[in-house]
C-alpha cells in the first residue's frame, strides 16, 4: 500500500494542469456560445422583475408551501398556465472570477485527494502502469462526469452543459496516472530497500530507476554481486 502523503505531488500537479487546461478550454469563443439560449424580450423580461428586487439565491416558481398545496387545484393550474422554472439569481453587477476560480482550484485539489486515497488503498506498490490509469482515470471520470448527472436528470439541466464535464476527466488522467505511477515505484523501491543492506541498496536503486534499456544492465550486475557476496561466505565457511 502507498501512502497518501507521499501522492502530494501528483495530486498538486493534478490539480495545477486540469486548471490551467480547463481555463484555457472555457475561455475559447465558442465553448460557451450556446450553454445559455436567450430569452425572448429580454429587455421586457427584466424591467419587469426588477422592481421585485429579488435577493440572489435559487428559486422554484411556482413552488408549493408543501404537498397539500401541491396536490390543490390552484397550484395545479399555475403549473399549467406556466412559466415553470428554475432560476439562480446572481449579484447585481460585473461577473468577478476570483471566488470561482479559487474554489474551483481546491475543488480540483479535494478530487485528486479522493483519487489518491483510492488509487493508495487498491494498487500495491509496484503496479503496472496501465492498472493505476485505469483506476485513478475510472475515480476521476465518476468525480468529474457522473456527479453531474442529477442536474440534468431531476433540475432539467442540459444535458449537453452536463456532457462537457467529460472533458476534464481526459485532463486529470493524463496529470495523474504518471505520477501515481511514479509513486507507487518510488514505494517499490523503498519497501525493497528496507529488506536489503550494504552495497546492494545502490544496485536495487539503479534497477529501479535507471532508464528502461539500462535495466536489464542493472539487473544483472546485481545478480552477480550477490552471487559473489555467496560464494565469499561458502569459501569463509570451509
């Protein structure tokens, strides 16, 4: 099992390349050209709404003070008649993108804390490659994709708004399974290390580390090392 706080780095570096690419990602032109149609009569829509001076939050109209109300006649021909909706009101003025972007940032921190933690507890240190993308790719697309769906599903979201999220699961594979992976070496390696002693330590290191085409090299230098180590003691013996 590796440990959660040795993942700090891929969970940082995570979250740092899944908010510089969805940032890039949102700000293109058409990314968010048809998220929001327009209503029609948007100028009469307003000033008619504006004297209510509604305080910002999320509304349900028409809305029931409970299920007797909801089951009169009443309220069952406002439903009729229309308009339904679900609206959020947000703050008079500019858009600022401060507060958004910083809890965005630690939302982004927040999934890959789940993410290690599962790819922690599940994959053995050691474990190939493809194995850790799988599981950290398959913890991140249920954190980024499928969390969404009820929007859509009971709130009549988009589902096309909801679909786009998807995209930052392909985000936060390619910046966390590499370094998961690297971990779960360096984990290797380290657990290894605590069996072995003396000069043997070096050699494990390069074999671990060393770049694929010089492992091999590695491995067998090792093998003789310890085959001399033996043979000392078998001569000492006799």
């Amino acid at each position: 099992m590796v440990s959660l706080m040795s993942l700090w780095l891929p969970i940082l570096l995570s979250a740092v390349i899944v908010f510089v690419a969805s940032s890039v990602i949102h700000m293109t032109p058409l990314w968010h050209r048809n998220d929001f149609p327009k209503v029609p009569r948007e100028a009469e829509l307003l000033n008619a709404l504006r004297p209510f001076d509604i305080a910002p939050g999320d509304y349900f109209i028409p809305r029931a003070a409970g299920m007797q109300e909801m089951r009169s006649p009443e309220f069952k021909e406002k439903m009729r008649q229309g308009p339904v909706a679900l609206m959020t009101v947000m703050p008079n003025g500019p858009i600022s993108m401060d507060r958004p972007l910083a809890q965005w940032f630690v939302f982004l921190i927040v999934v890959g804390i789940f993410v290690a933690y599962i790819a922690s507890r599940t994959l053995p240190a050691g474990t190939p490659y493809m194995r850790v993308f799988q599981i950290v790719g398959a913890t991140a697309f249920i954190a980024y994709s499928l969390a969404l769906c009820e929007l859509s599903i009971w709130y009549r979201r988009s589902w096309g708004l909801t679909l786009k999220a998807r995209r930052h699961i392909r985000q936060h594979r390619v910046a966390g399974a590499p370094e998961v992976r690297r971990a779960c070496l360096a984990g290797s390696a380290r657990a290894a290390l605590e069996r072995r002693s003396g000069s043997g330590r070096h050699a494990l290191l390069g074999a671990v580390f060393a770049p694929p085409g010089r492992r091999r090299t590695h491995r067998l230098d090792h093998q003789a090392h310890d085959g001399a180590r033996g043979h000392g003691g078998r001569a000492a013996a006799r």
